[in-house]
C-alpha cells in the first residue's frame, strides 16, 4: 500500500489552516501545521514532506524568508497561500523559489486541485531522471557542466544546486541549443498541460538560473532572451 504523501500547513489563521487540513486529509493526504514561520526550519530537518503549503504573511518570519531558506535545501513543491494578488507579488514569489500560488479566499476544491498537479509536475520530473544508460552522461556549454544521469551542474569546479523544474528547464535547452523557444512551448514541456499555473513562471525560472551560470546574470551569454520570440541556449 502506497503510503500518504505529507503535507505541510504554514499558516497563522486557525480557521484557515483547519480548513486546508480538513479538505486535505479527505482527499487522502497527512497533514501537519505550523503557526509560527520560524519553526519551519527546525521541523523540516526532523520530518520529511511531500509539498510545503505557506502562508506569506506569518509571525516571526515571512513566508518570502521561509521560500528563500528552503528552496534550495529541498527539492520539494512549494505552494503559496496569499491575499496579496498583484502581479508582483506572485512574480516575487515565484522568483525565490515557490512553484505556484493561491490567493484567498480560495475555493478548497481549488486548493486540492493545486496541490495534486504540483506533487504530479514533480513526480513526472523525478521519473524523467531515470534515463537509459544510452543517454548522454554529460552536456557542456561553456564552462557548465549538466551531468545528466547523476542530476548535478557544475560551473566550473563549482557544483551548483538547482531544484528539479529549474534542472528540467535547463537540460531541456541545452539539448537543443541554438533553437528558440516560446514560454508557452518551454512551460507545456516542463510543466504539462495539466498544470494550472501561468507561462510568467517560465521567465521567472530562466532568471534564477541565469543568477547561477552566467557571469553576469543582467547580460546573460549562454541563456539569451529573443525579445517577441522567447529563450535560446547559445551552444
């Protein structure tokens, strides 16, 4: 028997929160919640969990700090729970590492149906890494190294961690090189058609890996911007 895939609640408001995990634990899922952002931390290096659900604005520590701690210690779906919709909140969000978000209030169907497609999205990457002995070990652009098999980037001697859609997104490109990409085309093959977010994502996942392989992020040489086309791996 499968085990339950865990769910962890970050979120102030105790209704709120006791409706996330009523909706949650009837559609199958274990769920823990926390009320106070600066004991995320703590609890994550003790329990192990399958997608973190995080209220940005918490005592203590934000949900942007908490996002900004985490991402790149673990490898898990981050969804974001706000009441802050403007554009540049979410663009924020996204841009430190959460995978999607919700506004309230929200319809709690909604809230299952966020939270199954995110944990769907990464169990389809993490099966995309089983790769067949034939494939490439190693791509090179540059002085970044992708090890396929193995999951690992290298600038240099350098390793460099990525989360999993940001590793996706990369090697996706740099086995193409030299072709340019919409972000519709680049989010329906990392994302999936099924995934309920926005193409935006895309730009916001090219930025964080430019900050990490280029030289200099603000006039990036290897992941060049085709203005009114999209995104192109200079091979």
């Amino acid at each position: 028997m499968d085990r339950k895939k865990k769910i962890l609640i970050v979120e102030d408001d105790e209704d709120i929160a006791m409706v996330e995990k009523v909706y949650l634990e009837s559609a199958g899922f274990e769920t823990s919640i926390l009320a106070d952002g600066s004991q995320v931390a703590g609890l994550l290096e003790k329990e192990g969990f399958d997608l973190i659900l995080l209220d940005l604005m918490l005592p203590q520590k934000s949900g942007y700090e908490i996002c900004s701690e985490i991402r790149d210690r673990l490898d898990i779906p981050i969804l974001m729970v706000t009441a802050r919709t403007e554009a540049v909140d979410r663009i924020h969000g996204l841009g430190l590492g959460a995978d999607d978000y919700i506004a309230k209030p929200f319809d709690p169907a909604e809230l299952v149906a966020r939270v199954n497609a995110n944990l769907r999205q990464y169990e389809r990457v993490a099966r995309r890494g089983k790769r067949p002995e034939t494939e490439p070990e190693e791509i090179r652009v540059r002085d970044v190294r992708i090890l396929v098999n193995s999951w690992k980037i290298y600038k240099g001697d350098r390793e460099i961690r990525m989360p999993n859609r940001e590793f996706e997104l990369l090697k996706f490109l740099a086995q193409n090189p030299n072709i340019v990409f919409s972000r519709e085309q680049l989010f329906e093959k990392i994302w999936g058609y099924d995934y309920m977010g926005s193409s935006a994502t895309v730009m916001v996942h090219i930025n964080r890996i430019r900050e990490k392989i280029e030289d200099d992020a603000r006039n990036p040489e290897i992941l060049e911007t085709v203005w009114g086309a999209g995104y192109r791996l200079n091979g």
